[in-house]
C-alpha cells in the first residue's frame, strides 16, 4: 500500500463531484497519481487544456495507420514492432496462409486480438478457431501455429519477463465485466488429433532475448492426447465483455481493464450507454497523462472522442501532458445524438515510456498533433 500525502481542500469554483454538474462554461480536467488508481485533483478551466496553438518535440501526441503496412508474413516473430519497452512489445501480424512451422515465446507471455479475419490455432493444448474480436493469451514458451485462409490482421501484445493476469474485482464481484463461464479453451479434438497423424519433420521456432533459435522434430511436437492443470490459454471475444457503466459518472478508463500485464494495463472499450444524467458529462474528462503511457488501438465503429480516426489506426499519447476529447466530440459533452456509444477499441497503458519504431513511422499521420485545434484555427 503506498502512502500518499492526502487531505482534501476546495479552492474557487468547482463540481460538487467529479464530472457532474460542472460550473458554468468550464472544461474539468483531472490530474491524478499513477493513471486512474491514485489521488486526483481536478481543475475547472475556461478553455479547453488542447487547445494550444502550437506543439513542437517529442513528447508530441501522435498517430498512425496500421492499414498501410501492406506486407504479408508467415512467422509472427518477423511482424514489425510497433512500439516497445522492457515490458511490452505490440505488434501488427498479417497473415493469409497457414503458417509451416510452430512458434514459441520464450520472452514472455503473448496476446493475440484478432483485428480482421477467422483462424484455426493450434497449440500444446489442442484446437480452438479464432475469429474478429477475439483476445487469446498464450502462456510463455507454449508452442502455436495458425491455419488460415483468408486475410488475418492480428494485434499481438507480448508481455516481456512477465504473465498476464485479470483485474482484481473487487465489491463488484467475480462475474462482473467478464464472467468466466464466457471464457474459451483449446481443445483436444478430432481436429487436434487429425493434425498429428504425419511423420514430416516440423520446425519450432524460439525466440529468446529477441533472437531465434530453432529446433527440428521428426514429428509433429503437437501430439498431445490430454493434459490437466490450471495454466492454460483462453479466448475472449469482446462481445462477451459487459462493461461497467453509471447513469450520471463517466467511469474512468481503468474500470474497462481487462487484462493486467507486467507495468501495464490493456482495456477494452466497447458499446455501452450513454450516461443519462441531464448533467452529466458524456464523453472522456482531459486528463493530464503524467505516470502512464496511452496507446489506443481502434478495431471498429465510430469514436465518439476523437476525430478523423478510422478503424486500423493507432494513437500514442505519451506521458507528461493534458490530453482529452476533440473539437467535434466537445460539441456533444452533455448531449450524445444516440443512446449508446458505437466504437470498440483496445487501449494499452503502460508505466514506462515507448519507444516508437522506424517501421511504425513509416505510416505516421504527422498532423495529428494539430487535430485539436478549433475551427477558427
């Protein structure tokens, strides 16, 4: 438990409470200890925290396009990294064969979402088919390999040195959010064992340290007949996800986390209703972005907060600096058009600062940094 130097204190103007009935002609912004899980104070600004005229070096909000890699590969080890720090490394994997050979992470733990296309995976474990939308975690060192054959975009999120885990609950018990009995298993069926009647040699590739080695069997090493424990890949879709909501409180980002990696945290957002409160705020508060890294990955739908962002694209939001709602979605801060949001996207926050690749600047939009400018700009 950390100790935390606390009291409370009002000074001027303010809310009542956090992100209702704002005074008059003001935009909340909240500042807070380690992301959303420490103290805050929140201010009462008479223009919005975005809008600056200006914005030069790196820490920069940024953006890009993963639809304009256009490049194909069979081994998700060759995927190009996106961002990445001691903890974490995201990637983009496209695929549209099967792949020939079977991978192991001997780095760390691995997250597949499925962005686009169905697959057929199979692991020590046995089979399981994949499909858009679907999250699978892969515990580190399990051998995989993927059967496809139609288009595949995959999000993999490796959690270096570490595992990942669910979210602690808390009073709202064990089958809030994500009830377990939705979650799914590979299994050892006709399927699985179809595939290990062969006497090829099969290929694992390990990836230690960020380097390969290899191994030959004479076999397939997928030849599993049962197994038993409670360690074991699962699969979850994000339409089995029943996000958290309050009729009058925009519940903060980390009240959609769905898995906990090691210094980082992924959250999904996904359809929900609007708050109903007629003075209740209905979009995300300007936050200042101080302990955590924001990366949002957006799969589908229309994204109420932000702008001129489409399926595919990823935003960065570095740590250091306010950030919060676009022009257009402050036009609906206290009235949505629709009673529910449209939009599905997967959020990683990370305790440590990213480092961006060359690959992943290769299909930057530079003008993001200036999309929050008002329109008399």
């Amino acid at each position: 438990m950390k100790n935390w130097i606390q009291t409370f204190k009002k000074e001027g103007k303010v809310a009542r409470q956090a992100h209702f009935d704002l005074p008059a002609n003001t935009y909340e912004r909240e500042v807070g200890k380690e992301g959303f899980f420490g103290p805050v104070a929140h201010f009462y600004h008479k223009n919005p925290p975005t809008n600056w005229s200006e914005f030069e070096g790196n820490l920069q909000p940024r953006a890009f396009d993963t639809n304009d890699f256009k490049e194909i590969q069979v081994c998700p080890f060759n995927a190009p990294v996106l961002l990445h720090n001691a903890s974490i490394k995201v990637r983009m994997f496209k695929l549209n064969a099967n792949m020939d050979h079977l991978v192991s992470n001997a780095d760390g733990d691995d997250l597949l979402f499925f962005h686009k296309g169905t697959a057929e995976l199979y692991c020590d474990y046995g089979h399981i088919t994949l499909v858009e939308g679907d999250y699978f975690t892969l515990p580190r060192c399990t051998k995989w390999r993927l059967e496809s054959s139609e288009h595949c975009e995959i999000l993999m999120i490796e959690s270096t040195n570490g595992h990942y885990q669910f979210p602690d609950k808390g009073l709202l018990g064990p089958n809030a959010i994500v009830d377990p009995a939705v979650l799914g298993v590979p299994a050892i069926n006709d399927r699985f064992i179809a595939q290990q009647n062969n006497d090829e040699e099969w290929t694992v590739l390990i990836k230690h340290k960020n380097r390969i080695s290899r191994q030959v069997f004479p076999f397939n090493p997928l030849d599993a007949i049962g197994w038993r424990g409670d360690l074991m890949p699962v699969q979850l879709n994000w339409r089995d996800i029943s996000p958290l909501m309050s009729h009058r409180y925009h519940v903060p980002p980390s009240a959609h986390t769905t898995f906990m990696g090691n210094r980082f945290l992924i959250c999904t957002f996904v359809p929900r209703l609007f708050e109903t409160a007629e003075k209740a705020l209905k979009i995300p508060f300007f936050h200042n972005n101080d302990d955590y890294d924001e990366v949002l990955f957006y799969h589908m739908g229309s994204f109420f907060s932000r702008d001129n962002i489409h399926p595919g694209m990823v935003t960065h939001h570095p740590q250091g600096f306010t950030h919060g709602p676009h022009p257009g979605a402050m036009k609906k801060a206290f009235k949505q058009d629709n009673a529910m949001t449209d939009e599905v996207a997967v959020m990683i926050d990370t305790r440590d600062p990213l480092q961006v690749s060359t690959e992943f600047e290769q299909v930057e939009w530079t003008d993001y940094v200036h999309s929050w400018k008002s329109k008399k700009d």
